[in-house]
C-alpha cells in the first residue's frame, strides 16, 4: 500500500508561511496605524476581556468615536495581569498559582478565533489533539497527552459544563454537538491529571465550559451564520436581572449538509437557566435544557475510492444513520456560610437515547441505547490565615450512578448475525480533601487526595450471562509554586490519575470484559507561567507512567465472538512524556502573534499479551503546532490567520507500526471581522472565515478497520467557508 498523499496543493511549511504572513501584515498595520486612530488595545486570547468602548453601565454614547493612541509604554511588557481559573482547584486562583498548565479561554477571546465549534477551538491548544471522522460536529475526538490513539476506547479528559459531566456513560467520551459555541461564556483547559480532584476521566485533564450569565438589566444577543455545504444556523440568548432574581434562555439550530455525501447534521436545541440571590451571600440556581439531533455518518473510503471523489460516501452505507435526543436538569448552589467558609453544590441528571446504524460492504451494525446518569456533588472551602499563612482547604463529595440499556445487532456476511440485549448500571463514589498553605508570601505548597468506589453490575438476557465487579483507587496530588517575580510562576508536581472503564469497555458489544481493571497513572511535571499585559507564556514539561491502560487491541483474541474484533485489554504500561509550549505577545496595540508547539512521545513499554514492546501508539503525531497573528485595524475591523499544522502518524489499529503513516499537513484558517458600538445599547459584529485557504487534501484520521481486510480513510474538507453576524441589544 502507497502512503495517502495531497494531489491538489502543494505541501506549505507553516513557519515560513506565517512569517511572511506576519511581515506583510505588521507593514499594512503600521501604515494604517499613521492614517488613522487605532482601537483600543484588545483582550488576548490567553488573558481577560476588557470591556469593549461602549459597554458598561459608566460608558457615554459615542465614547467609540474618541481617538486612542497607540501604546509606546514599555512597561506593558511587565505589568502583571490577574487571571483567574477555577477548574483547577474547584475554587477561584489566580493562574500563576496553579501547579499546572491551565489556559482560559473568554467570550471575547471565542468570537475572535473564527472557530466553527468548540472542538475546532480547542485544536489550537498545546496538549490538545483533535481528530475528526464525520466533516461534522458529531465526529470530534479530544483528547489531552496522547491519548487520542484511535482504538475508540473511552476518555481520559473530563469535560464539563457547568459543572456538569457530559463525559457519555456508555463510550465515556463528550459528544460534541451537543455544546454549541455560541453558548458558552468561557472555557478553561487544564492538562494532566486532576483525579485528586474530579476522579474518573480525568487522568490527562479536564475541559471545563461556563455558559452565558444573566446580570442586572437586560441583555440579548442574536446571531446568524451561513456557509458552504449548505450551512445554516442561528441563535438567540437573551438574559437579565432584576432584584434578587436573574434568567436567562438560549435556543439554536443548524443545518449542514457536511463535505461529504450522507454526513448531514440537523440540530435543535434550547435551555433555560434561573437563579436567585441569597441575601447577598451567594446564589441557588436550576438550570435545564433539550437537545435533539439528526446525524449521518459518511464513512471511511480507501485510497482508490479517495482519487475518484474524496466527498462520496463510503460504499454499502446508504442506510446508515444516528437519531439522538437529550435532556438535562441541574439544582445548584454556591454559598458563603461564614466569611471563612463556602458551600458549594451542584444535583444534576441527564437522560440520552440513540437510534443508529452502521455498515459497509462487509458488515451491519444496528444500536440501540438509552442512557441515565444522576450525579451529585458537593463540597466545603475554607479560608483561614492561621499564624499568618494563608491557608485554604476544600473537601468534598461526589456520587454518581449511571443506567444504561443497549441493544445491538452485528451482521458480518456471510456468518449469522450477533445479538446483544444488555442492561448494566455503574455506582461511583468519592470523597476528597485538597488543600493549600502559603509557605511564604511567594511559595505555595499544595497537596491532596482522593478516594474513588466503583461498582458494577450487568446481564446480558439474550447470552444468559451476568456481570459483577467493583474497583477502588486513591489518587495523591502535591506540588510546590513558586511566584519567583510578580508575573512569573514556577511549579514542579507529582500527581496518580486514574480511570474506571466505561460501560462500552466493560460490558462490551462483543461479550462482557470481567478481567478490566482501572488505568492509573504516575506524572511528574515541571513548567513555568508568565502573565503581563503584552505577553503571556506557558511551558510544561511531563512524564505520565500509565500502568494498565484500557486499549482495544486488534491482534487480541476475542473469546466472545469468531471474528477477530479485537479486544479490549490492560497494556501493562504506556509511557506517555511530552512538552507544551504556549504563548502570545502583542508588540503593539494593534497586533498580536501566538503559537503553540506540542511534543507527544507514547510508546507501549511493556506489553505482556501481545508483545507490542517499544512500538508507538497510533494516531497521535509527535510533534504539531499553531501559529497566527491578529490584527486590530481602524474603524473596527479585525485580521486573523491561523496555522495549524500535524506531524505525520501511524494509522489507527496499527499498532505494530508496519503499515505506511498518514503524512503531515498544515492548514490556514482567515478571518476578518467588524465590531462596531452604535451608540449606548446596541453593538454589531460581522465576520466571514475562510477555512483551509490553500485547499489543501489531506485526512485527519485513517486505520485499518476491524471488521474487514480495508484500510481506509476519513478525507477532511478542502476550502471552505463561514459567514456571521451577532447583534447584540442591552439596556
């Protein structure tokens, strides 16, 4: 077999690209900059938003027609800017605080990205990979450290919203189009693990995603967007407060007929959010909303299928299809008990039902499932300076049941079809202490633990079989900060991760896994932050042991069923090491440059079953980057270009690295928007993306599929694009 390979376009080296780029934009912006008045200065991408000219109740009409000069203050270079995360430790710190590397992501920081959905954001990030197998929302796969290997085993990156896991209790990965960006306020990103603090998923990190909140007065937003492949959607938020009461409601929609032939989307959705002051102490809110999704899946193609038409469907696939519905209601609270001690508490339940199939010319795979999750968490901060150190310390609780009900049908031609008819439910329970003590007013020592439960029960009723089991695991954390000057912080950690197998795992569709155990991990890491009002840098450097890492292996026998499927097994240990690298800086007022640099190294260090010793995980490159430039013109208007690019992979299931790898590419995204104030109550934003400028052919994701002999491919789009507006109206 030949090496898939871009036929139309040239293979374009990102940094020589984005340098000229660069050049050729800092000369335009230099001689409008003497023409005409700049804007303000603007919000990075890794740092709070300022308000916009006009925005706040103090702004005065026609405050946006007053002249700003550019900035000549050297010193903006080292004036320390706060920057607030919460996921990280459950509670609100300062960035340069945390021993980890943490990136927030807000509303301002979203809009100008020129991002489609969260996940195509979120793919700019170091530590990050993000793969894509349908050329719509539904087929994103996130992934923090490597673990993106294209098995299709279960997540070990939690993501949350709102404080809500939407990790699915049946693949334990998040279905992305069920988070549209236009709902979301921000998104903080913390890499490596967080057990000590969240428990299962969260061995390589969590995504935690805050939606839009009502404050006093009255605030709409409405917005539209059309595009190529016959894309269409539009939402609208609107929000406000009054007395000791605020709501809000959102409701989108969408509809994409995908580059590809058969991967449509249609997408409704809507939610509500209500919450009441208390007494000036803190907030007691529910919020709830409904999702219902219309999907197609296009399938993998081979190379010879790929050089006639890249946006047919995968042959045999006509009928397939993925009919989901969802909803969700959430009671939460955060109070302030004394002036020492908070509470905080979030009841949440969540209820999806799917309607798929699946085939090629070899096979039909028709599901059915019906999932329930039911979570509680609930936890005590406390904030105390005893002998004049500041001490803080949060311990909690957290319980969650999941139910599912899943029935298949697997027919490989020409033996006779599979059935399965399973009903499982999985119990976990943990409980946390997590605290922090200011050594000094520049070092902070900060450790933890956690104790996890889970148990597990299933019957398969058309096998006649039965499941049980329980895991326990307790995961330490400690680290030590050191604020070494004012917008620099060093750290050096050491953390267990760990996760549960997911219902797909355990009680898989081929046979239930009795013999799964828990993966944990092992990570030390050391890195170092940087916040000022100009710059902002992250380096984070890590070793990640991971003993009995959940991996469906193809060359392992599976006792279930005659074919070989593959099975999913415990690898005795996966050395997972890297570097990331992130940062930005904003020479001037009206320029900005970032980049990102990720080093994934994943080799399978010992593998007692199938003797995969010293072979590489598939999947995930070794190296891969980002690299853009924003530009902040007169009158409102905006520049953006970025570059990803991805070092070249073994495919899926190849786990013997002997097959040819899937090649390197880069891709440019442009944007140029308009953002306007008209007036006291109305601002206008205007925005046309270009994605993929250079129309390059190239696939995200390839393997060898493991129901039959092909090796085949998911072709990603070529040139695209994205058109929108928002008007927003507040009084």
């Amino acid at each position: 077999m030949q090496p898939l390979r871009a036929r139309a376009v040239r293979f374009v080296r990102p940094l020589p690209f984005v340098v000229w780029l660069l050049a050729a934009l800092a000369v335009l912006g230099a001689a409008m900059a003497r023409a005409e008045p700049l804007s303000p200065p603007p919000a990075s991408a890794s740092e709070p938003a300022r308000p916009e000219p006009g925005a706040g109740a103090g702004a005065e009409p026609g405050a946006e027609e007053a002249e700003i000069q550019p900035s000549v203050d050297p010193s903006g270079f080292l004036v320390p800017v706060p920057e607030v995360a919460i996921t990280a430790a459950r509670s609100e710190r300062d960035v340069l605080d945390v021993p980890g590397n943490v990136t927030v992501i807000d509303r301002l920081a979203i809009e100008r990205s020129g991002a489609r959905d969260v996940p195509d954001l979120l793919r700019r990030e170091a530590g990050v990979f993000v793969t894509n197998t349908t050329t719509n929302r539904e087929g994103y796969t996130v992934e923090f450290r490597g673990f993106n290997n294209g098995g299709g085993n279960g997540s070990s990156t939690l993501v949350l919203v709102d404080g809500r896991r939407v990790n699915e209790p049946s693949s334990g990965v998040a279905d992305w189009a069920f988070i549209p960006l236009e709902a979301i306020e921000s998104i903080e990103i913390v890499r490596g693990p967080a057990s000590a603090l969240y428990g299962d998923n969260a061995l390589a990190g969590v995504i935690h995603i805050r939606t839009r909140r009502a404050a006093k007065g009255v605030r709409g937003v409405l917005s539209g967007r059309t595009g190529s492949y016959d894309t269409d959607g539009g939402s609208l938020w609107v929000g406000g407060g009054a007395g000791p009461v605020r709501a809000s409601a959102f409701l989108d929609g969408e509809s994409a007929d995908g580059y590809r032939e058969r991967s449509d989307l249609r997408s409704h959705r809507g939610q509500l959010d209500v919450a009441f002051d208390v007494g000036g102490r803190g907030t007691i809110g529910v919020r709830g909303g409904y999702d219902s999704q219309v999907r197609q899946r296009p399938g993998a193609l081979t190379k010879e299928e790929i050089e006639d038409d890249r946006r047919q469907a995968a042959p045999g696939g006509d009928r397939d299809f993925d009919r989901v519905r969802e909803r969700y209601g959430q009671l939460y609270a955060d109070v302030s008990l004394t002036d020492d001690l908070t509470l905080r508490l979030d009841r949440w339940h969540r209820r999806r039902a799917d309607r798929a199939q699946a085939s090629d010319p070899f096979f039909e795979f028709t599901t059915q499932g019906d999932d329930d999750a039911n979570g509680l968490g609930t936890w005590l901060e406390l904030d105390v300076e005893p002998l004049g150190h500041r001490l803080r310390a949060i311990a909690g609780l957290d319980l969650l049941q999941e139910d599912r009900d899943f029935d298949s049908a697997f027919e490989l031609f020409p033996f006779p079809a599979t059935l399965s008819a399973t009903r499982a439910r999985r119990r976990l329970y943990g409980i946390f202490l997590q605290t922090e003590l200011h050594l000094t007013d520049d070092l902070i020592l900060s450790g933890g633990i956690r104790r996890d439960s889970a148990h597990y029960r299933g019957e398969d009723r058309l096998l006649d079989a039965s499941f049980r089991a329980r895991h326990e695991e307790w995961s330490p954390k400690g680290a030590l900060t050191w604020r070494v000057a004012e917008p620099v912080s060093l750290y050096v950690s050491y953390a267990r991760g760990f996760r549960f197998p997911n219902f797909d795992e355990a009680f898989g569709i081929f046979g239930f896994s009795p013999g799964l155990v828990p993966q944990t991990s092992d990570t030390y890491e050391v890195g170092a932050k940087m916040r000022t009002e100009r710059v902002t840098a992250n380096l984070a450097v890590y070793h990640m042991d991971v003993e009995d890492e959940i991996f469906l292996d193809p060359l392992a026998p599976n006792p279930f069923t005659p074919f070989l499927v593959g099975v999913n097994v415990n690898v005795d240990r996966v050395r997972h090491r890297g570097v990331e690298l992130s940062g930005s800086v904003r020479p001037f007022d009206w320029l900005e440059v970032y980049g990102s640099y990720t080093l994934d190294d994943v080799k399978f260090q010992r593998d007692s079953l199938t003797g995969l010793d010293g072979r590489r995980l598939p999947l995930t490159p070794r190296h891969r980057g980002t690299a853009g430039v924003l530009l902040y013109l007169p009158y409102g208007f905006e520049v953006g270009v970025n570059a990803n690019y991805v070092g070249s992979r073994h495919v899926a299931n190849d786990v013997r690295n002997e097959l040819p790898k899937l090649p390197r590419y880069a891709t440019y995204d442009v944007r140029v928007g308009w953002r306007r104030e008209i007036g006291e109550h109305v601002a206008l934003v205007l925005d046309a993306t270009c994605y993929n400028a250079t129309d390059r052919e190239y696939v995200e994701f390839g393997g060898v599929s493991l129901f039959s002999p092909r090796i085949a491919f998911f072709p990603a789009p070529e040139r695209h694009y994205l058109v929108g507006a928002r008007v927003e109206l507040r009084r």
